[in-house]
C-alpha cells in the first residue's frame, strides 16, 4: 500500500481495479455484450465525426491523420 498518496488517488485507484476486475471480459460473449454500448455509440456519431472533419481547416485535418 502507498502511504504518501492523498486519499482520493488511493480511492480512485482501488475502484479502478475493482471495475477492472469485475468487468474484464473472461470469453467472447462477456466481451460482446460489454462493448456493444460503445460500438453503438461510435456508429451513431459516425456522421457528426464526418461532418466536424469535413468543416476543419486542412491543417487540423492533418494534424489528427498524423497519429493514424
């Protein structure tokens, strides 16, 4: 356990590995069901993504492509 860390780092810490462990996919079903909620929203917001790189600058374009 570290002592010298304020409590909220600790705390965010253990719940952090309590999700993990509670919702780490153990077969491909769990995995499916889990993510499917942020497949869902990705697909949804597909057009509005297309819509915002289309009005940028060319220069932001590039700047976002260039960690692809």
């Amino acid at each position: 356990m570290i002592l010298n860390t304020p409590l909220f780092v600790k705390f965010s810490a253990n719940k952090l590995t309590y999700l993990t462990k509670k919702f780490s996919p153990n077969n491909i079903l769990e995995s499916s069901i889990y993510r499917l909620p942020l497949y869902y929203i990705i697909f949804k917001s597909f057009p509005f993504i297309i819509f915002w790189l289309l009005s940028c600058d060319l220069y932001i374009i590039n700047w976002i492509l260039k960690f692809f």
